[in-house]
C-alpha cells in the first residue's frame, strides 16, 4: 500500500491536468431524465457459453462506474457487451430508454463511445485524422467533415489536452499522449455514455492520474455516464463513484467506493487468505 | 491540402508522360507529333496500325490493371491491417492463374477459346477461393508474417498446379498459355479493354463509396464498430471488391508480382496520408504509371526479347516489401 500513499499525495497537484473549457454536450442537455444504461437479466458470453448470468444494474448520468473483479471475471466481456459489440445470450439493455438490440449502429454509435487497451496501428494518420473519426457517425457516405465537425473535433483535442499533437502522426506519441488523443476521440463521437476498457495500462502515475481526474470531470462536469473496468483498485477508489464486482458468473455486490472497497470484502472478491490486505 | 493537389499533379503528369513515352518508343520509333496525329486525327500512316492494334491497346491495359492492382492491394491491406499484404504475397493472383488455366485447357481442348468474360469469371472464382483458403490458415491471427507465410505457401501450390496443367495440356496454343502464366501485357485487344473497362471502373468505383467505412477500419474492428460500421457487410464487400480488382488483372495479364504492395506504399509516403478518400484515388494513378514504366521496360530493355511484366515489378517492388517489413520491425522493437 505504499504507492496508494503516494497516489494520494499526488493527487491533487493533477486534479486539473488536462481540463479546460468546456465542449457542448448532448450528455448535459436534458439526459437527466433518461436512465443512460439500464440492465436487466442480462446474461453474456461468447458463442452460447456464459460469462455471466442475471446481471441487473444501471448507469446514471454523471457518475462513473467501476467494474471489477478477478482475472476471468468478465469485466471485458461486460463492457463489449454494453458497447453492442457481443450479443446478448440473454436479458435485455436499454440504451438511452431504447432497447440496444433494436437500435441501428449508427445510433449507438452517437451516444455510446469507447475507448481500448488497444491502440490503433496506424502509418501516417495523424493525431487529428484520427480524432475526426469520432465524427464518422454524424457525416455522409464518404465521411466528410463538415466545418462544425471539424470545430468539434479541435475542442474535443483542447479538452483532452492534446491540441498541440494535432499533426504529429499517431503512431510517433508516446503511450501517454495516444491516451490523450483517443479521449479526444471518444469524446468528439459527443456521447451520453463513454465506455473504457482498461484505460490504465500501458500509462505510468502521471498520466493515471490524469485519466482519473478526466474522467471525474467528464462525469461530473459533462454528464457523461462513464463505465471503466480496471484493475487497479487505488485507481478505482480515485475514480469511480460507485463499483459493480463481477465474481463467479455473476454480480456479487453493486455499491459506493466506500461501501465496496473494504480489505475484508476485497479479500473475499480476489479470493485471498484473510489480513493480506 | 496544398500537397494533395501537388501530388496528384504529379502523379497525372507521370501517367500522361509514361503513356505517350509507351507510344512512341518500341521496336519502331514514332514521333509524338506522329503519334498524336494518328489518334486523334485517325491519319493513315505505316504506324498507324502499329500504334491502334499493338501499343495503344497494351499501353492502356497496363494503365488500367496496374491501377485495378494497386487498389486491391490497398484494399486488402486496410483488411488484414498489414502494410505488405497484396494480391500476389497473399496467393490470390496465382489462385486466379489456376482456375483461368484450367478453364483455358478445358475450352481449347473442346475447341473453343474463352472470352474476355469468361475469363474475368473463371479469375474471380479462383481469387475467391484463394481468398477463403488464408482466411481460414489465418483465422483470427493478426500476426503479419503467419498470414504472408500462409499467402507464399498457397501461391507455390496453385502455380505447381498451374506448371502442371501448363506442361501437360497438349494443345497448339500452349506458347500462349505459357507466356501468359509468366505475366505479361503482350496481345492485348481492343475487345480485351471492353471487358476490363466496366469492370475495373465499377469496382473502384464501389471501393471508393467504402472509403468511410475504411476509414473507420482503419482503427480496428472494434473502433470501426463502436462508429456505427456493420463491419461484417463492410469485410464481405471489401473481400469481394478485391477479389474482382485481382481476377480482372490477372485473367489478361496474368500474375504480376509485387506491384499490389509496392504502389500503395510509395502513395502513402508521397501524400503523407493514409485517408483512404485521397489514396484511392492516388492508388490507382500511381499504380497506373508505376505498371506503364514497367511495362516499358520489359518491352525495350532486351529488345526484341521481351521480359515477363514481373520480372520488372519484382525488381522494383520486392525492395520495397523488404523495407516496409524491417521498418515495421524496427519500429515494433522500439515500442515494446
């Protein structure tokens, strides 16, 4: 627990790294009323082999959620799922009050953007091209930006702290920066729902504390309803607000930070001898 | 913006340039004054019947299946998200060579020469086929060197069975068989362009409407999904879309190595982008006079022997895979 300490002293002097402005947002304008994500009975998998049974929670607008869990769990299945891109084995997710099952890509794609472990590898696009693919949902049939896209795409690399990338070509940045742009990516797609998957590996402290303070803005700041599975649970206890535990092919707790992360429920959930927390 | 105008202009200078050079140079010197005259004033002259039936027909061919090539490889390497994949590593051009082979020997053992068509359609079933051969030695590897391994292997048992076919067909118009398994431009018809125009216009055409979609694929499937892509439609059109490009080129001028990986790559590097909007097109165009400068080449260079059309590609291209590779290599070590 030494770097937990140091992750707290730290904190602060990061809290506003990479924060100016503020970019106009659907998520702010009147999606109060509308639960983001809603689950129920939602069983996940890959082909008809279960990962998880029976899942019921929701996703409230500005709040992050957290998932975690042991190695296995499902997180990663979980988030695909979400993002529409596994089907459902069974039960239902409402997207924005609409069943996801029956929502056209394009759609989901203008309220729900995700972010990857995975970066892109890619040649000469630049860091800005890439970010203008975030507008791909809203452009015609050979996906030219319009004027206003173009603006939108330039905010969303101000707000991300990455405006000063913009020609550089992706593929010459260093891991912290790609981290940077593809915010800036998921957040030109002008979501109400942001997905990450792991967004902290591959980042040394520095640019995970950037990314909890981010994503603490764009929640609370933007009204983005903002689901992040991660592994490290000082991170969590950073960024999230509440926290789902996968265990065993199921969900074993929903709950606030503080009522999930105790050393004796965490202990229980990644199956360790009692008092090693 | 200001580069992209610049290279095309000179990309379409070099293409102009290379087509007239193609014209006038060969076995007979003809004038460009000479030649213009000839078609566009439909004089009669002694090279007027050189220049319509012989250069002019073999020199757009080669504009248009060098372009067709480039775009299939652009498009195949947006596919497997692999700089040097093209239709030729990937064993695709030879898979069509097979099946335009054996359609060949089993038309002329009946008596009958193909046409154009049928040997678009006998290509494209072989492209297909091969196609579906690495998609399943690949299956989900996104490993670069597995896949060109796989391409190499398919492509060294479709030409075997291609020798093959070749050295035992008994028939008179083996020479010509022979001599189109190698590659080659020579013998090209008026009749040959008609077949190919709507098709590799079409084709570009559809594989153009994509660049949104490739775009978006650019970043991976999972990105291209989360854009609103339907990415199995997008795979299956842009599959089919490449399969067609290399079987309309290989069923006239047979294989030609190299050009599918080479004339992408040196695109991207002049326009220093990978947009798929501005590098089609710059695809084709570059593709176009890169195969005419080759095509040159292999007419004059030892004239009045004529080299095969890969001979030369290889030469120039072959480097370039080797380049991309270490590069990628180079690159992949600094990162990890």
């Amino acid at each position: 627990m030494i770097a937990s300490n140091f992750l707290t002293n730290k904190a602060k002097a990061y809290d506003s790294i990479s924060y100016s402005g503020k970019l106009s947002h659907k998520g702010s304008q009147g999606a109060g009323c509308v639960t983001p994500i809603t689950v129920r009975g939602l069983t996940i998998g890959y082909g008809s082999k279960a990962v998880l049974k029976d899942a019921d929670f929701e996703v409230r607008t500005g709040e992050v959620l957290a998932i975690i869990g042991p190695n296995g769990a499902g997180k990663s299945t979980l988030l695909k799922t979400l993002a529409a891109q596994l089907p459902l084995l069974g039960g239902q997710i409402s997207l924005m009050g609409s069943d996801i099952r029956k929502l056209r890509p394009e759609d989901i794609a203008r309220s729900l953007s995700l972010f990857l472990t995975d970066r892109p590898s890619t040649e000469w696009m630049t860091c800005r091209e890439l970010v203008s693919a975030g507008r791909y949902p809203y452009t015609g049939r050979l996906g030219l930006l319009s004027e206003a896209d173009w603006s939108i795409v330039d905010a969303s690399m101000e707000k991300m702290g990455a405006a000063d990338l913009s020609d550089i070509p992706f593929n010459n940045i260093s891991d912290g920066q790609k981290q940077r742009v593809l915010l800036a990516r998921a957040l030109c797609q002008e979501p109400n729902v942001l997905l990450l998957d792991e967004p902290a590996s591959f980042l040394d402290i520095r640019f995970q504390l950037e990314l909890v303070s981010t994503l603490k803005n764009l929640a609370h700041c933007d009204n983005l309803a903002i689901v992040v599975t991660l592994h490290e649970l000082d991170l969590v206890r950073r960024a999230a607000d509440r926290v789902i535990c996968l265990r065993d092919g199921r969900v074993d707790r929903i709950g606030t930070v503080d009522s999930i992360l105790t050393n004796h429920y965490m202990e229980q959930l990644y199956g360790l001898p009692a008092g090693s927390l | 913006m200001k580069r992209y105008h610049a290279a095309y202009s000179i990309l379409g200078g070099m293409l102009f340039a290379l087509l007239v050079l193609n014209l006038i140079i060969g076995s007979v010197y003809v004038p460009p004054s000479q030649v213009f005259r000839i078609i566009f004033l439909r004089q009669e002259t002694d090279a007027a019947a050189l220049i319509w039936t012989i250069r002019f027909p073999r020199a757009i061919a080669a504009a248009l299946l060098g372009g067709a090539l480039a775009v299939a490889g652009f498009l195949l390497q947006t596919f497997f998200s692999n700089p040097i994949a093209g239709p030729f590593v990937l064993g695709i051009s030879s898979g069509a060579r097979l099946t335009v082979a054996i359609a060949m020997v089993t038309a002329l053992s009946a008596g009958r020469i193909l046409s154009s068509w049928e040997m678009i359609f006998a290509a494209f079933i072989g492209s297909l086929a091969s196609m579906g051969l690495v998609l399943i030695f690949s299956g989900r590897v996104r490993n670069m060197s597995v896949l060109i391994v796989c391409g190499i292997m398919i492509g060294y048992i479709c030409t075997a069975m291609t020798d093959f076919i070749v050295t035992f067909a008994d028939d008179t118009n083996i020479v010509n068989l022979h001599n189109w398994t190698k590659g080659s431009f020579s013998g090209m018809t008026w009749g040959n362009i008609r077949a190919m125009i709507p098709v590799v216009f079409i084709a570009l055409l559809l594989s153009f409407l994509l660049s949104k979609p490739m775009a978006a694929y650019q970043l991976g499937e999972s990105y291209a999904k989360n854009l609103g892509i339907d990415t199995g439609r997008f795979c299956f059109e842009l599959i089919v879309l490449s399969s067609i490009l290399s079987a309309c080129v290989t069923a006239f001028a047979g294989p030609i190595s190299f050009l599918g990986v080479a004339a992408p790559h040196l695109m991207k590097r002049l326009f220093r982008t990978e947009r798929p909007l501005i590098i089609l097109p710059a695809c084709f165009l570059g593709g176009a006079a890169f195969c005419l400068l080759c095509d040159l080449i292999a007419r004059t260079l030892f004239s009045p022997t004529e080299l095969n059309i890969s001979t030369v590609t290889s030469v120039f291209g072959a480097p370039i895979v080797i380049y991309i590779m270490l590069q990628r290599t180079k690159r992949g070590a600094a990162s990890s």
